[in-house]
C-alpha cells in the first residue's frame, strides 16, 4: 500500500494538532506592535477656546461664543482676534457698549485690523451714531476696499 506525500502530511498535521509528539508547535501569544498609549486629558487654551468660540458664532450661540472668547482671551490676552470676535459676539447679543469695548482692545492691539474697523462701525450704526461709523469707514477704505463698501452700504441702510 502506497501512501501519498499529501496525506502523510495531513497525518502529521493531524497529530500535531491532537498533541502527539514532542514536536507539538504552540503559538505564543503575541504582544501589540504598539503599546497603547493614553491621550493626556483635555487641557483647554486659547486656540481651543477660540475655535470652540468660533463653532458657536457659526451656530449662532452667542451666550457660548461670549464665553469662549472671554476663556481666550483670560489664557491670552494679547489675541486681537479673540477680542474682535467677542466684541461680534456682543453686539449679536445687543450688548453694544460692551462690543465697542472689545472691538476697541482688538483695535489698540492691532491698529489697522479691517474685519474689527469694519465691526466697529456696524455697532456704531446699530447704536444710531452715524458720524462714528463714517469716521470708522473712513480707516477702513485704505485698508480694505470691500469690507469699506460693506460696511458704507451698512451706513447708507442706517439713515
């Protein structure tokens, strides 16, 4: 009788596989490749709050975008953009005295800041002083021919 090689192969297969012999192979378990490694835990800044300020004016949360630039600006206080943003923030709550403020500190950060130029003189036309807001649109127009015509047309609307 004449036995195949495939089927002495599957014979010792088979054996190995019931634990006979001392040949048995047996897997040792493997370790990761890589070893888990945890996250640190969330620790906020002023980008973090920032960009969380952001989503919320996206979302039109104004309570939470006050908020959040408020955090910014306490973990950065040089963050013209934070104060710009948080003076938006204000004057879509109504706070507009408070939005002037914040637009104000933007502004003496960062003298020649358009988007707050141009903010600042939508707050003062929504407060009813139109001469403010000509004089703002007036530093704004070298820096920023669209924003300027933006915020003229603002203007022209407020009469």
């Amino acid at each position: 009788m004449r036995i195949s090689r495939f089927a002495i192969l599957a014979l010792v297969a088979m054996a190995a596989a019931l634990g006979g012999g001392s040949s048995t192979i047996r897997a040792e378990p493997s370790s990761p490749a890589v070893q888990e490694k945890r996250q640190p835990p969330f620790s906020p800044d002023a980008e973090s709050e920032f960009n969380r300020g952001v989503r919320a004016r996206l979302a039109k949360d104004w309570t939470t975008a006050v908020e959040a630039f408020r955090k910014a600006i306490a973990f950065r206080s040089a963050f013209p953009e934070a104060w710009n943003e948080l003076g938006y923030a204000l004057r879509n709550q109504g706070r507009y005295s408070d939005s002037l403020a914040a637009y104000q500190e933007a502004l003496r950060q960062r003298p020649n800041f358009p988007e707050a130029l141009e903010y600042l003189g939508e707050a003062y036309v929504k407060m009813g002083r139109l001469d403010d807001a000509r004089a703002v649109l007036q530093r704004l127009r070298p820096l920023d021919a669209k924003r300027a015509d933006e915020l003229a047309e603002v203007i022209a609307k407020g009469k």
